[in-house]
C-alpha cells in the first residue's frame, strides 16, 4: 500500500474515532433533562381564567413539587370550522404563530416564559405538524400544502380528526414554513424545545432536515409522540413507550403479573438506540380525557407503584399530567372547560420526594443500567437494582392485590449481605440479607439506596 493511501486510511479512522467519542461525550438528551420531571400543563384546564397570567401563580408550588420541565399543551389559536364542542381542540391550529386568546397574548406569554426561567424551569410547548385545523390561511393560500381527495380535490381529514386537514410533506414549501415556525417561537420566545404531536405520521426526512437546524439554535429537548423506533434515529430525544404502559393498566387490572413487565422492557430497550429516552407516565391528557387514566386505571392504593416506577426505570425521563398531584379523580373534557381544583395536593409530597431522589441519586440517570433481582416471588414483586459506578438504587414494588414474602436465593444485584441500606420513604435501616425475606403488603413499594 502507497504512503498516500495510508494516510487516507489513517485520516479516514481518525474522523471515526473521533465522531465515537464526540457521540459519547454528547447524549441525546440535554444535561438538564436527564434526571428532570417534566409537567403537562393544561392551560385551559387549570385555573379558572385558564390563562397564562392565572397559570403563572402555579411556578413555585410545582418547582417545590421538584418539577424541571414545563410543557404547554398547543397555545395557539384554535380553527372554528368544523370545531368539535364549544371550545375546539388544542390540536386544530387555526395559525401556527399566533397565541390562543383564550389564553392571553404573546407578552402574557412571553412574561410567562421568563418568569419560569427565573424559577428554574425549562419550557417546551406541543407542536402539531402532521396536520392544521380546518380552516388554517394555508388552506386558501397555499392549497398545495395539503394532502388532497384525487377525486374531489378538497383537503383531507385523517381518521376522525373532522376538525383538521391533512399536511403535505411532499411539498417543499410546507417544510420551510413549518420548520420557519419552529425557529420563530425558538429565537423570539425562548423556549427550550418541542413536544410533537403524532411525529410518526410526518415523513421521516423532514425530521432529519429539522431537528439538527433547531439544535444549532440552542440545546432542545425534543419528544416525539410516537413509540416507532426510527424518531429515535433520526433526532428526538424522547419517545413513549405506550406497550409498558398498556402492560401497566393490564397489571393493575389483574389481568397480568409483574413477568409481564420483563418482557415487555426487553422488548422496548432492544428497539432504542443507546442515547434514547423514554417519557413514562402513569397518565397524560389522552389517557385521562379518553380511558379514564389514572383514576380509573389505577385507583388509589394501587397508583403508587406504578407512579415509582414511572420515575425508577432504566431510561425513563417520568411525566406528570396536570392534576395528578391532586389527584384529578375524573376525565377532562377534551373540547369544553372543566377546571380543575386543586385542594389537597395529596401526591405532592410524594412526587417531590420523588424528584428528589432522581437528582441525588445519578444511579437514576436516564441511561444508567438495570438488573433484575430475583425474589422467588417474580409473579407479583418486580425487583430491581439501578447503578452508576458506587451509587446503587433498589426498587421493590409488589403489582398485586395479595400481601407477600420474598424467598430470594441471592443477594440484589451489587449488594452484600450486610452493607447498610436505607429505605428513601421512611428512612428504615435495613441489610441486603434481611431484605431477602421481607414481606410486602398489597401494592407496597420500597426504594433502598
């Protein structure tokens, strides 16, 4: 081989070691996101007003709670044609750079956004590309930017969203204008990123042309609802992972045990690429508007484990929906006001509680790994341990209506019989060795570190 190739050669692998270790040193997700909480705010929901100025009395009580990240269902106006109910739904945008009045105006918001900053928040707000509301300028003024019957030549609605028309993503145009709005509420209202609506339905190349253009604006936290492997691929940070969540109803519904869980996060973590997140929840504004999540999917006495492991789990960066601090005992209506009281703040203490141990602890970094602890009673407790180098997290969590007693052989995963362990609710000291026998009341769960 000639001394020219070889230096090709040596150039050439010295670009890839280096593009390695870049990608390491750079995770998908922002630093500050990788042990946050993030909030689903409900704006029109929430106060009485349902406005940014009422919403803005909230920050310190929800900093308390331990939540980093606030995202804002959609803010911008909302089409009158073909409105479902009195108020239309959020995810009919009439302009894609305008603010909902319902809500207030763009100073409101504006103000709204930096005061959260100033409390320690970072704010996202949901964005719906894959389709506009049914009477979006766009539709008169470029009609070219929707997909079209063949035979009538009238936009099309997808599914039974009636309210709204399909985007063309096969048209350039519609790409620039999207992606131009994106970067206009980024570089003119300073916020820290996107939530997208459906983001598996929009060409995969869109994605792929845009999310880099936004991270070169500022660092962005990116979800994408979607459990589709390929978002993670082409540049979100977050997606969901519905098939546990599903397993979880089935669990608390009797109708499956905690083996469940096993394999169904083996078969979600097989599909991930080694940066990407999952935003687990226990409930959020489809699950509680449509299924009655989570006070009918997991009533009281049974919610807690659920709510632990959604903060607990190997990749997960955990979602509270608004008001289930409180908890909201009932579905919000989708389309017209309902809102909600906060009175007793019932969970708070646990969810702060919670937060609290995901920053302590970087053993409960999203990418930190997790090993199964075998109980002998693997049917009803699911058992594991959470580790970042000495720092090691022990989740002991019984998914069933029956009170029962472990029979482990074993040790957890990374303990020794006789290290001292300490259980985060209580602060009850404790040994691996003792814990191998321990008894757990129906839906109890306990976190050792």
């Amino acid at each position: 081989m000639s001394a020219k190739w070889r230096r090709v050669l040596a150039m050439f692998f010295c670009v890839g070691f280096l593009a390695h270790v870049a990608a390491q040193k750079n995770p998908s997700l922002v630093d500050w996101a990788t042990q946050s909480v993030v909030y689903e705010v409900n704006l029109r929901q929430y106060t009485g007003p349902g406005t940014f100025k009422a919403f803005e009395k909230s920050l310190p009580r929800l900093r308390q709670m331990g939540v980093g990240v606030l995202w804002f269902m959609p803010i911008q106006p909302i089409s009158q044609k073909d409105r479902k109910g009195s108020l239309g739904s959020y995810y009919a945008v009439s302009n894609y750079r305008s603010i909902n009045p319902e809500h207030g105006n763009l100073e409101d918001w504006l103000h709204l956004v930096q005061a959260a900053h100033k409390a320690g928040f970072k704010v996202l707000i949901d964005w719906v590309p894959n389709h506009s509301g049914a009477d979006h300028p766009w539709l008169q003024q470029h009609p070219a930017f929707y997909v079209r019957d063949p035979k009538t030549d009238t936009a099309i609605a997808q599914f039974d969203w009636t309210d709204t028309r399909k985007l063309n993503y096969a048209n350039q145009a519609l790409r620039d204008s999207m992606r131009n709005s994106l970067l206009y509420w980024l570089k003119e209202t300073g916020i820290d990123g996107f939530r997208f609506d459906q983001a598996h339905l929009v060409d995969s190349s869109f994605w792929q042309e845009t999310l880099p253009i936004l991270r070169k604006e500022k660092p962005v936290l990116l979800i994408a609802e979607s459990e589709d492997p390929w978002v993670h691929r082409v540049g979100f940070d977050l997606s969901y992972p519905w098939k546990y969540f599903h397993t979880t109803v089935d669990i608390a519904a009797g109708k499956k045990n905690a083996l469940a869980l096993d394999s169904i996060q083996e078969l979600v973590l097989k599909t991930l690429t080694p940066q990407a997140g999952l935003l687990y929840f226990t409930s959020n504004h489809d699950e509680n508007s449509w299924n009655g999540a989570d006070h009918q999917t997991m009533p009281q006495a049974i919610h807690r484990p659920f709510m632990v492991l959604s903060q607990t789990l190997e990749r997960s960066v955990p979602l509270v929906y608004s008001g289930q601090e409180e908890p909201l005992l009932r579905p919000l209506p989708f389309f017209e006001k309902d809102s909600i009281l906060f009175q007793q703040l019932a969970r708070s203490k646990d969810y702060q509680s919670l937060a609290r141990l995901r920053q302590l602890h970087p053993a409960l970094h999203y990418l930190s790994p997790q090993a199964k602890w075998v109980t002998g009673k693997d049917q009803q407790v699911y058992a594991f341990v959470r580790s970042k180098a000495k720092d090691r997290v022990l989740v002991l969590a019984n998914l069933s209506a029956q009170s029962c007693t472990l029979q482990a052989q074993q040790m957890p995963p990374g303990f020794a019989p006789h290290e001292r362990l300490t259980e985060w609710f209580s602060g009850q000291k404790t040994s691996p060795s003792a814990l191998a026998q321990t008894t757990l009341s129906p839906w109890e769960v306990r976190i050792f570190y």
